[in-house]
C-alpha cells in the first residue's frame, strides 16, 4: 500500500460506503497518479477524484465518461496494464481497483482533452447508418489499401496487447442441483433455501461482492441495513457445507441440458496472477435446476447531447454514493420516468449534492416524493430533458416543460431513469423468445427453458419484498425438483419500493441523440434505417450496428427498438427483440483456450525411442499427433539431402532401423474375426494362414481406398493388422462402426494396441544377420521358416517379441514388436550388435523416399480421391465377397478408365526436380485447368538412382509408359519434361524383398 | 448437450462424434442401384425427433443410436448400436 497525503479524493465522501478506507491504493490514468480504496472499482475511484472524460467514442471520437456502475457499461471502456498484459476494452465499472494499476483511455490521439480525430464529428454523416455499405462501395480495391485503413485508424476500439499472453487459463467442471446466477436479494434467497434444503448448490456471482442491488440502495431487510442482511446470507452460504460460492464469476451462456458456461475472473484484480493461480477459468457447470436471478439493467433515456459526460443512470449514481461512497457531482438533474427515478433525490441530497431539479413527464407525482423533492430543495418539473451543454463534462441541461418552455440550468450530473429491463438474455439463449409487458415496461420471459427459472428483478419482479419472496420461492421448487424436501420459511421482511411509471424512451430534439453508446448509433440513425427499408429488428441491428458493440446492446437495444416500433406504428410487441445469443458478456479467447495453447494445443505424442533419437542427432517432424525423428544428421553433414542419402543407402547396401511405433495398431479377437476383416478390407483376408502377413485396403462405403496396412494372423481367431500413422484413429472408429452398427451379430472384440508397443523396423540386406545376433536362441530365422511377409515370436534379452517380415522398403526387413518400455533398450541393442553390419538409424524422410522408390502409396496418394484402381491395386479387391465400398467401387465415374492412375515421373533431363503438387499437362498444351491430365503426388531426389523421381496420378497413365508429359508449377515456378515410367523405380521384380 | 451413454451416464458432447441417421439398412451386395443409392445419400431432414448414431470416442468406444428432438435437442432415449432394441 503506497500512502498519499493531502488533497486526494476531493469527491469522496467523508463517511458510508462498502470500501476499505483502511487501505489507500495508487493507481495511474493515462499518466496521472491517484488514489482509491480497496472495493472500488476504476471507475468508482475515477469519480472520486473527479474524474468524468474517460474516453472517446468508437466512430466520432465524442468525450464520453461512466454511464452505469455494473457490467452493461457501454462507454467507460479503458487499457488496463501495460506491456504483454495489456488489455483493451475493459469496463472501468467493472475493473477491481489495486495498488499500482496503469489505467488509459481509448480512442484518442494525441490526448483524451485535445482528439484530433474528433473532427469525424464534422463527417458525422459519412459514419450514418449503413456507412459501411454505402460510403466505401467503389474502387473494390480501395478497401484493403485505403478505406479499411481509413476506418481502422478513425474508428478504433483500444489496442490489443502486442507480446504473447504471460498468464495462464484454466478449465474446470461443476456438477451441482441447483444453480443460481447473480446474488442479489432474489439469488441469495434462493441460494439459502436450495442450500437449507441439503442440495448441492452453486451461487455465481459476477461482482466480487454478493447483494446486487441491496448494495447500491439504502434499503433494510429484517430491520437491519441491506448490507449487513446480505453478509448474513453469505455466511451461512458460506458455512454450508454442500453450497459453494464462486464470485467475479459472470455466466456467459446457457446451453443444453444444463449446462452454463461461465468466466472466473481469477486475479483480475491483482497487478499479476500469483505463481499457483490462473489468471481467468473457465467453468463448465452441469447443473440439475438453473434460478437466473440475474436482476435488471436500467435503461437510459434517449435526448440530445445525452452522450456528454456527466449524464449517467440514476440507479448507477446511488450505487456511487451508497456502495462506493462517491458524490458524483456538485449540481444535479434528475430526470425519470418513473417513481424509482426519485429515490436519486435523496440519495444526492445525502451526498451534500444540489439537487437542481426532478424531471418526469407525469402530471401525477405521488405526494410522498414530492415531499422528497421539497425536503431537498429541488424544482418537481413536468416535461423531458431535451438538451444538454458542456464541453468534456456536462455544464447545463435544458428541459421542457409542460407549456413547451425550455429552461437551461446549470449542472454537472444528470441521473436518467428509463425504467429497468430485466436480464432474460441467458435464458433466451436456448431459443425462448420474449414478449413486451407493458405493466412491467420490458421484455419477459414466460416460457424458459425446461430446468430453468427466472427470479426477481430478471422475472418483473424487482422490488425488494417481490424480489426476496420470489428468489425464496425459487430456490424452494428447484430444491424440491431435485428431489430434497425444504422446509417451510416466511421470506424475510422488507418493503416494497414504489415503481409506478410510464414508457418513454426517447424525447425527439434537434441535436445528436444517442441509442448506442458505444457504436455512436444515433435515433437519427434508426430513422434513416427505417427510411431505406431495414425496419425488422435484425435488419435494423445489421444496418446500423445498434447493439453490436462488445456491450451487445445491453442499454442500447430496448430504446432502439422502441424507437423503431414508434416509426413503423408496429408497437414494441409486435416489433420484437433480436436473437440473444451466447456470450452474454465478453470472454477472453484466453479463457476459453485454457491451457491448450502453443505447445499444449494438443498433446505431443512421443515415440519409445524418442529420447535415443534426440540424444543421437535426430531431427522431428510431427506427422499427425506424433513427434516422429526425420532424420540423424552426423557430424560433418551440412544438408539435410546429404544425410537422408547416406541414410537411404545404408538401407540399400547393409541395414537401418527405423521406430515404426507410430503405425496404428489394431487386435482383432474372436470366432468371427475372419469374416468381419473380409468385410471391412476390399481384399480377402479369411483365406490367411496363421502365422502369415497380407498387405491390406480398406475403402469407404463410397468406394474410395481409406487406408492400408497389413494384417498378421497370429492365431485362427486373433489378427494384428496395422494402420498408417495419420488414419489410426479414423480406422479405429470405422472398424467400430463397421461392427457395431453394420455387423452386430459377429462375435469378436476390437482393441487399439498402438501404444502397447514399441515397433522397430530393422531394414536391409543384412537385416537377417542382425536380428540372428540381436535374438536369443530359440527361434528360427531362416527364410525357410520365416518367409516374407510371416510373422512369428522369441525373445530378447529375455523380453518376449513378436516378428513380422514385412517391407516398407523394398529390401529384405523386419519389424520387431516389444513392450514400449524396452524400446529404448531394444534400439540400444539394435545398435551394439548391429554395428559390424553398419547399422544406420533412418528417420522419416529416408522411410519416404525408400517407398516413393519402390511406388508404395502412401499420404500423397491415399488422399481420399483415389480408388483401388487409380492405385494400380485393383486386382486386390475380391469380387467374391462382400465388403464395405465394394459395391460403389464399381459405380462407372469410379472405374473409368480414364481416371488418373499411378505412374512413376522421370526428369527427361535427368536432373531437373519434380515437386510434389505440379500439374501434369501434354507437351505443347495451354497452362489452363481444362488441359490438367493428372499431378505430381509424391517426390524425390533417388539417393540409388542419382536422379529425381516422382510418384503422380496421369490420367490413363498405365498406358503412357514412355511418353512425355510437362511438369508445371506455376505456384514454384516449375517447368520440366518428365518421361512416365512405371510407379516400381527399385527392384520390380522384388526379389530383393524376398531375400 | 448432454448424451446419456448407456455405458457412461451422461456426459459432454464433446467426447462424442456425430454421424447421421440411425437405422438405415445397409443393401445387399446385389441390390439395385436406386436401393444403393438411397442408402448412400438420401437422408430424411425432420424438424423434430431423429434417430441418430453418435460415437463415444474419448468414452466407452460405444456407437449410440440418440433419439433426439431437433428442434429443443431434448433427447428422448439413447442405446447402444449393437443391441438389436436400438434398430427398433
Ligand atoms: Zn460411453
């Protein structure tokens, strides 16, 4: 705590108030030090100096200053911090004030007093409604390079942080009975009795103090002061032992079944997050009953000049003077439309604040508050406020009168009070659709949705007896939907305030009158829709961006539509609201994020060996969720392409060994599991032999190749077959499918094993001398007894594995499978007994250019599009059986002929490269789309035939060995000659393989 | 929303994958071109209860078959694929 003397703070009051005088917090604006109290908000302590210019409007850069004192401020939007926690927009009424915050204001250059983009005022017209629609239509081009520029620097909304965020996020889960949102009198009495009644209970609250409204009025429930009532509660919440109490906690949304989302905002309120915190969560909260005791927002009063700071919501300037204890000026008009407007009078009075005057349209004023009136002095006038005067800070106002007589007078505050619209906006989010209550003068909710209730203010019922008695009875039937039996309570007592009035929403004037705060919509500009046609409430709300703005209309909206509805004659019924959707208040994308961002985006998965690979010079690549080694440089090689070569020969001339225990893995186990792999793979797999390995494709219902592997029969009624990297989970799920859904009645079971192995491949001509000296005895390798493509088991070290000779390659090879936990030693092993064969580990990239050589398909290929037969496998699908995309594989666009099929591409210069990605085209042909015949799917530079090649779909391309296509990359600026050569460029005749 | 796995209870929808229309036969191999094709894409689009397969992969590994109102998303009744009630 820094302590500051002298004359800080000239608008606090001596005495009152929620804030802890004990504690002096300094803070900054836009450079200047101040003072406040711990329990301030900026904005309160921004008035307590007296402090009213605290920004700039969005699009005419019009002095603006606080509004309201919660959540629906729509002016007050400042910087918070500085640095990489900078933060734009932030509602300085909802801002928590502590020692050493750096607080600025928005929207202006070079200073908030002196705006030289204030002169957009003088184009006001060009900002009307539509502006975006209209003023920038022609040149097309002039809108990146000059008007989006135009309007970015003109109309702005604060300036985003330019460092990644510091802090971290959190995601959480809640499952409670009762929910309830908002702890005003209504929340916290149905918090008590869902919590009395033993269930589990969850209060959220967006304030860092529960009492909503009892905070801001000076009221009494059960004869003491409603503050002092509201910690009562709160205690006893507090010590409920299955209640619990989330607070700066704002629900965001209500979703299906239940469920709301809602933003903590954790250490919002502290300079930086201490080490053990977030700085916001995000919760998830399922819950069996939802009260939304959100309350209601009082809705301003559309006149001229009624933008100017100064002019603020009367219900916002006693929750200055009671919560906070701020006068929140010297001179004071109140204006109202209703009896709740006048509880203002004495609450300023109470703040040593000259009540000027008491504007209210009605002829009728109840004697009592014109007994109010008297007792401080002010003038009762009939009539409107129809304008206002001052400079940065509101200096007179001009009213009305009933004889049509405008008097200007001097002030420095005007309250307005419009009426209150009650918070339905989460409970419409499921659909339910409001109606317009004219006793209650706003928007109801008759219908929400099933499990959720509306109490108190956010029902219509927002007086203080109404709001007690209804929260009560809330809180008891949602007990009671949960099964628990509350006991019989009398609501507390307390008094109905008077809250008589009438609907009046905007005085017609000459002069800016603003609906929307924050977007500078104008009723001008709600006329000038209605004029051009845009007059449904969704139109309206496009053409002008009423109620777009990060407040989302949360005053605005109610007088706009109003406004409409007086120029159409439809009546606000018969006008109606737009759509509410989710997020009711601005979220952070940080807290939605949570923790998943940069690195933790998703989890990395590692390999067995991976720890090897990058203690031996590895190199990663992620190939799907995996972190996979793409290659090994040693010491001495500066390009990548030099190292992939040694790699690629050493697989060639002796051996390599490659962890393959990315490739999806799969157990299929029981009587049926035969017939269930000839359905789901195009070839037949039941005629396997135990003991043996088949190559694998599998296809889509609709006839396109999915994927491929291979499948090892280990026993009559248990396969292993094998995925590629990138599909195993879609494998996975289309075997279940394929199972679960299409063949129920066969009776197997299905396990992902990928990570209950560590899988090494060990590659090459000497390969078989290695795994002799790698195996314990036992288990016979001679090709004899373990062929090409048969699988069988041994040990090493003593560790049981499996064998499968299978090659990726085209060279002799095999993989060894063992648990993952001695995969590291394995390689180890591999690599000790391996080393007087010259064993090399190869990576990913090596593994690459070994397949294109020997025209596996792989990624590039098996890329959804292709068929069997574009793949030169048609021959593997069995015509015999039934299987899944058999029956579409034969529709006529799916075997034409005509198709792109695979070839192999060779430079016809020998030496130019061939990318992946270029198009095929004949000799001579226009680079246009229509002349495509094909692409280039993979390539490379053939470390064993010193050249480059290409994998590529041509069409007709199995009948076009020899001939020559262009190769074209206009992206790349390729252009060569390649000859179209068979896909096999190594060993076609495979006997290598074979050994 | 909320799915109520028969295995799991009920859990957040984003522990399930979404497919399409529960129910549908698949043709024998030999069926006609129009049976085929009407398995393939015509799909019926209510506005109001639908029959739909849901899988619960970070769950159970169950294929469900979600009775569900579309328009409310109000879900009526949910059963595993394989169980021969489900393709009631
Ligand atoms: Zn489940």
């Amino acid at each position: 705590m820094t302590t500051v003397h002298g004359t800080a703070q000239p608008f606090r009051l001596a005495a009152g108030g929620l804030i802890d005088r004990t504690q002096l917090l300094s803070f900054t604006f836009d450079g200047r030090r101040l003072t406040g109290h711990a329990g301030d908000t900026l904005a309160a302590a921004l008035l307590a100096n007296g402090i009213h210019l605290v920004g700039r409007s969005f699009k005419l850069h019009r002095p603006r200053g606080v509004v309201s004192a919660g959540p629906e401020e729509p002016n007050a939007l400042v910087e918070l911090r500085t640095g990489a926690r900078r933060e734009p927009n932030t509602r300085a009424t909802t801002a928590a004030l502590f020692d050493g915050l750096a607080a600025a204001s928005q929207n202006r250059w070079p200073s908030l007093r002196f705006d030289a983009m204030a002169v957009n005022g003088l184009f006001a017209p060009l900002f009307a409604a539509g502006f975006y629609y209209k003023t920038f239509m022609w040149p097309a081009a002039f809108w990146e390079r000059v008007y989006e520029k135009l309007i970015r620097r003109a109309a702005g909304l604060g300036r985003a942080a330019e460092a990644p965020d510091p802090d971290h996020y959190e995601k959480a889960h809640l499952h409670c009975d009762v929910l309830i949102i908002g702890a005003g009198p209504a929340g916290l009495m149905a918090a008590r009795a869902a919590a009395r009644a033993g269930a589990r209970t969850v209060l959220i609250e967006e304030d860092e103090r529960l009492g909503g409204r009892a905070l801001a009025e000076a009221m009494e429930i059960d004869g003491m002061p409603a503050a002092r009532w509201v910690e009562a509660v709160e205690a006893e919440l507090a010590a409920a032992p299955r209640c619990r109490i989330l607070r700066r906690t704002a629900a965001y949304g209500l979703f299906d079944h239940g469920t709301v989302g809602a933003v903590e905002r954790v250490a919002d309120h502290l300079p930086e997050p201490p080490a053990h915190l977030p700085r916001q969560r995000a919760w998830r909260i399922v819950a069996r009953r939802i009260v939304v005791a959100a309350g209601a927002i009082e809705r301003p009063i559309v006149f001229a000049g009624n933008d100017r700071p100064g002019v603020m919501l009367a219900g916002a300037v006693r929750a200055y003077v009671h919560r906070y204890a701020v006068r929140p000026g010297r001179r004071a008009v109140v204006f109202t439309a209703g009896d709740d407007g006048w509880r203002t009078v004495s609450a300023l009075a109470a703040a040593d604040v000259d009540v000027v005057a008491v504007v209210d349209p009605r002829p009728d004023i109840p004697p009592a508050l014109r007994a109010e009136a008297a007792r401080a002095q002010a003038q009762v006038i009939t009539g409107t406020v129809v304008g206002t005067v001052g400079r940065h800070r509101l200096a007179a106002v001009d009213w009305r009168d009933a004889r049509g007589e405008v008097t200007r007078m001097q002030a420095d505050l005007l309250a307005v009070s419009g009426g209150w619209n009650p918070s339905i906006h989460l409970a419409c989010h499921l659909g339910a659709r409001p109606r317009w209550d004219e006793a209650a003068r706003g928007f109801l909710l008759d219908t929400p949705p099933a499990g959720v209730t509306l109490a108190g203010a956010a029902a219509g019922r927002g007086t203080l007896a109404a709001a007690l008695a209804d929260g009560l009875a809330a809180g008891v039937a949602a007990a009671r939907d949960c099964g628990f039996s509350p006991v019989p309570a009398d609501p507390p007592r307390a008094e109905d305030e008077p809250r008589d009035g009438i609907a009046l929403f905007h005085v017609p004037g000459h002069g800016k009158a603003f609906v929307d705060l924050q977007n500078d919509v104008t009723a001008d500009d709600i006329a000038l829709a209605h004029r051009e046609g845009y007059r449904s409430v969704e139109h309206l709300k496009r053409y002008t961006t009423l109620g777009m703005a990060t407040d989302q209309g949360k005053t605005a909206s109610v007088p706009g539509i109003a406004i409409m509805a007086e120029l159409t004659g439809r009546g606000i019924e018969g006008t109606g609201t737009t759509t509410f959707r989710p997020p009711w208040t601005p979220v952070a994308i940080g807290a939605l994020a949570g923790p998943h961002r940069g690195r933790d985006f998703r989890p990395t998965r590692r390999t067995p060996t991976h720890a090897w690979a990058a203690a031996h010079g590895a190199s990663f690549v992620e190939v799907g969720p995996w972190l996979r080694a793409q290659w090994y440089t040693r010491r001495g090689e500066t390009r990548w392409q030099e190292t992939v070569a040694r790699e690629v020969r050493a697989v060639r001339e002796a051996v390599g060994v490659c962890d393959v225990s990315t490739l999806g893995k799969i157990e299929v186990v029981g009587p049926d599991a035969a017939t269930f792999l000839d359905f789901v793979y195009a070839n037949t797999i039941s005629t396997l032999r135990a003991g043996r390995i088949r190559y694998g494709l599998m296809l889509r219902e609709d006839g396109f190749v999915l994927d491929d592997g291979t499948v090892a029969r280990l026993a009559e009624d248990r396969f292993f077959i094998t995925t590629t990297t990138a599909n195993a989970g879609r494998v996975m799920q289309h075997l279940e499918h394929a199972h679960q859904v299409l063949r129920p009645e066969l009776d197997l079971a299905m396990l992902s094993v990928t990570d209950a192995w560590a899988q090494l491949s060990i590659a090459g001509p000497r390969s078989r001398e290695l795994l002799a000296a790698l195996l314990d005895p036992g288990t016979d390798i001679a090709d004899g007894a373990l062929p090409h493509m048969a699988a069988t088991s041994g040990s090493v070290g003593g560790v049981p594995v499996r064998l499968y000779r299978l090659s990726f390659s085209g060279e002799r090879a095999y993989e060894i499978g063992i648990p993952p936990d001695y995969g590291t030693a394995l390689m180890e092993r591999i690599m000790q007994v391996g080393e007087r064969f010259g064993v090399t580990p190869y990576g990913t990239e090596a593994l690459g250019v070994l397949r294109i050589e020997k025209g596996h398909p792989a990624g590039g290929e098996l890329n959804g599009h292709t068929t069997a037969g574009d793949l030169g496998l048609a021959r593997l699908v069995s015509t015999r059986k039934e299987c899944i995309g058999g029956h579409m594989a034969k529709r006529p666009a799916l075997a034409d002929p005509d198709r792109p099929a695979l070839v192999g591409l060779k430079p016809r210069d020998g030496r130019s490269d061939i990318r992946a990605g270029s198009h095929l085209l004949s000799p001579g042909a226009a680079e246009t789309s229509d002349n495509g015949e094909g692409y280039v799917t993979s390539a490379c530079v053939s470390p064993t035939l010193g050249h480059p090649i290409a994998l590529a779909l041509l069409r007709r391309g199995p009948a076009r060995i020899g001939e020559t296509v262009r190769v074209y990359d206009a992206l790349r600026g390729g252009d060569t000659l390649a000859e179209v050569c068979a896909p096999v460029f190594v060993d076609p005749e495979g006997g290598r393989t074979r050994g | 929303m909320r799915i109520p796995c028969p295995c799991c209870g009920a859990r957040g929808n984003e522990e399930f994958t979404y497919l399409g229309p529960a129910g549908l036969t698949r043709p024998a191999p030999d069926a006609s071109e129009d049976a085929w094709h009407a398995y393939m894409h015509e799909r019926e689009n209510p506005a109001g209860m639908h029959r739909e397969l849901w899988w619960h992969g970070q769950g159970c590994r169950a294929w469900i078959v979600v009775t569900r109102d579309v328009r409310t998303h109000r879900i009526e009744h949910a059963a595993l694929a394989r169980d021969p009630e489900a393709a009631r």
